[in-house]
C-alpha cells in the first residue's frame, strides 16, 4: 500500500547525450539587446504551471510556461527564453509578437522564406514542437524587441536550424 495517495509514477527516457550546462554564464531573454545574435544547441522542455501571489490584489494568479534553453558549448554561455503558453493543454495558440509565436514562425520561413509574417496567429502541437526542436544539434538566432503601448519586451526568431547529429 503506498504511502502517498496522490503520488503518480513513471519511468521516462532521459537524454544522455546532451552537455551539462549547469555551470554555464546564463542569459535571460529580456537581458540582452535588440539585434544580439545567439547560437548553441537548443532545448525545450516541457510547459510548467506557476503559481504566484499578485502583489497588488493578494490572488494566487496560475500562469503557463515552457523554458527554451540555447547552450552554446564553445562559449560556455547559455540563453534562457521563458515561453508562456495558454494553459498547459498540447493545442497552443500563439499571436503576433509572442515568443512562442516568432519560435514557429520563424521554424517555417526558415524552411519557406515567404512564410514570413503571413499570418498573426498560429495554433500548433506544443508536444511536436518540443520534438521538432530537440531534434536539432545546432541553432541561430536572433533577440528582437518588441513592444505596445504599455511595454518593451524581447523574443527571440531562429535563423539557421541543424539537425542533431545520431
């Protein structure tokens, strides 16, 4: 009888062949300027639920995110993107100026430059995204600001994807 009643197990398939790069200089997103280019080997993980009190109101606010990270291995240097998603359902949607949203579009026009920009929301399998991106060995990219009336932020579109050697 297990102790916890809650409790949910599984064996999953860990990645071995990935660089440790707990040790690695990290960037977030929002840290570096418009225009820095970045390039390493990319992983997204999977979307996580965070649970945080809202400073003004007191309210436990649940948000959505998966974390992408990019490791260059030469540099010894890391980029960390936080990419908020609706939920943590595998259907995702993703608007215009968006992480997620540049992620995609930037994937496809990488593969049909006139995909660029034609559209101003995409819907996507997070779960085949996730599987599109860690198959890559190698990726390009470069941070591009963003902003509304209210706020300045940074995203972040690939320019080159290599895929993971076997």
């Amino acid at each position: 009888m297990p102790v916890f009643k809650t409790r949910e197990s599984e064996n999953r398939e860990i990645d071995n062949n990935r660089t440790d790069t707990r040790n690695y200089d990290t960037f977030k997103l929002n840290e570096l300027e418009d225009e820095t280019n970045f390039q390493g080997e990319p992983f997204l993980t999977e979307i996580y639920e965070n649970e945080f009190e809202d400073p003004e109101t007191g309210k436990i606010i649940k948000k959505y995110s998966a974390n992408l990270y990019i490791a260059d291995t030469e540099e010894e240097e890391k980029l960390h993107i936080r990419v908020n998603t609706k939920g943590n359902k595998d259907k995702q949607q993703a608007w215009q100026k968006s992480v997620l949203y540049d992620i995609i579009d930037s994937i496809e026009s990488i593969h049909d430059p006139d995909f660029e920009g034609q559209n101003n929301v995409h819907t996507i399998s997070f779960e085949e995204l996730r599987e599109y991106i860690n198959g890559l060995g190698w990726v390009e990219g470069v941070v591009c600001e963003r902003s509304n009336d209210n706020n300045v932020w940074n995203t972040f579109r690939l320019t080159k994807a290599t895929a993971r050697e076997e």
